[in-house]
C-alpha cells in the first residue's frame, strides 16, 4: 500500500531561521511521482514541487530546496532564511502511476515562522 | 486566466440533510478530482472524473457521489450529512489524468467549500 509519513506535526522557528520539513513515503511502483504542497490559512492548496522517481537531483528554487533520497524513501524539504509569510501548513503527496490524478497526502506539518 | 472555482465556500447543514458542492475546473482542464480534509483525517482522495466517467474513487461510503458534466463542471452529492463529513472539500483540475511514465499534468486545487454538519 502507498503511505506518505510526516512526523512533524508542528515546527516553530525564528524569522531567517532554516527549517527542514521530513516526509517518507511507501510505495511498491518504481514509477511514481512525489510533490509538495503549501497549504496557507486562506486554505487552497498552491504547488511546489513535483519530482518523478527517475529523478534524484536535488532541486533548489530561491529559498526553497528539496532532497530526495529514493534510498531512504525521503523527499525533505528545506526553507532557507525563513520568512513569517512562509508559515502555513505543507504537505507532501505521492501519486499512483498512470492514468489517474489521485494524490496521497501525509497529514502535513504545520510551520509558524515568528518575527 | 481563471482558477479552479468552488461553491458555495461556506456551507452549514443539518444531520439527515443532503447537500451539493460544485466545481468549476480551469478552462480547458477535463481532469477533476475531490478530496476531503480533516483534523483527525486530513487530505483523503474522494473521486476523479474525466470526461463525464468516474476514473477512481477513494474509500468512502455510498452517501458520497458525484458527477461531471460535458463542460467539465463537476458536481459532488452528500446524503443523510453524518456529523463527521464536516469537513473542507477541495477540488482540483488538471488537462487530464498523466497517461505515461513520462508527463504528468499539474492539478491545480481550488479554494474550497467548508461544510458544516450541526
């Protein structure tokens, strides 16, 4: 059965604090594509990042980052220099390959970043 | 470009009550899927249409329904509201499910409904 696990319900930091987000995932397909998902207090979900299976490159976009380790069945997710508008909750899903949109989400982790 | 549309936002019901959520995908976006989150379940999958057949369906009791219309629009139905489907019901739109190993369409959520069940 296909699981995604993020242990981190909730994190504080400081302001310009890095912060790392953990998510594991299960999965029997050797094709599958994982994502990140900002979920602010407005409640729509906004796309981060998708990355496919095939793919271990770690990706960096301006203060965001992820690492995935398909060894350890991990894709973190780090915030460089945290910022108060990055407090939200983020959840990382897994999709079941081909041919469908549907999404597994872990129960996400709630980032308060304080000034 | 519009986003994904969702309505009512904000919905309170009775038990035994049913009620009807609607979503409007992006323009050209013929994939929708629902989800239902929650405090003690958080983000759980519901159902995904496209092209007006249900494609999948997530483990849920017969009380939850939907449909997608030719236009896209697609509608979701709750009978006999139990006090536990209160809950945020979010819907996301893509151009259509990912059909290769290769490429997959970004599915982008809408804002949501808020159903209250008192």
């Amino acid at each position: 059965a296909q699981k995604v696990t993020q242990a981190q319900t909730e994190i504080s930091v400081v302001e310009k604090e890095d912060v790392t987000l953990d998510c594991v995932y299960e999965t029997r397909d050797t094709t599958y594509y994982l994502f990140w998902y900002k979920q602010p207090p407005s409640g729509e979900l906004v796309f981060l990042i998708r990355r496919n299976s095939f793919d271990e490159q770690n990706e960096i976009s301006g203060r965001y980052s992820w690492n995935f380790q398909k060894s350890t069945s991990s894709f973190n997710f780090t915030i460089t220099a945290s910022q108060v508008v990055d407090s939200a909750v983020y959840f990382c899903a897994l999709s079941e390959t081909y041919n469908t949109d549907k999404l597994i989400f872990g129960t996400g982790t709630r980032l308060q970043v304080f000034p | 470009k519009a986003g994904v549309t969702q309505t009512p936002r904000y919905l309170i019901k009775t038990r035994g009550q049913q009620v009807t959520l609607s979503c409007s995908p992006i323009s050209g976006h013929r994939s929708v899927s629902w989800y239902q989150q929650t405090p003690g379940q958080g983000l759980q999958f519901l159902f995904e249409y496209f092209s007006e057949t249900q494609r999948n369906k997530g483990n849920f009791p017969g009380r939850f329904s939907g449909r997608q219309f030719s236009n896209s629009r697609s509608e979701m139905n709750v009978s006999t509201l139990e006090l536990g489907d209160s809950a945020l019901y979010l819907c996301a739109s893509s151009l259509e499910p990912v059909t290769s190993a290769t490429l997959l369409n970004e599915q982008f959520f809408g804002p949501g409904t808020r159903l209250t069940v008192l």
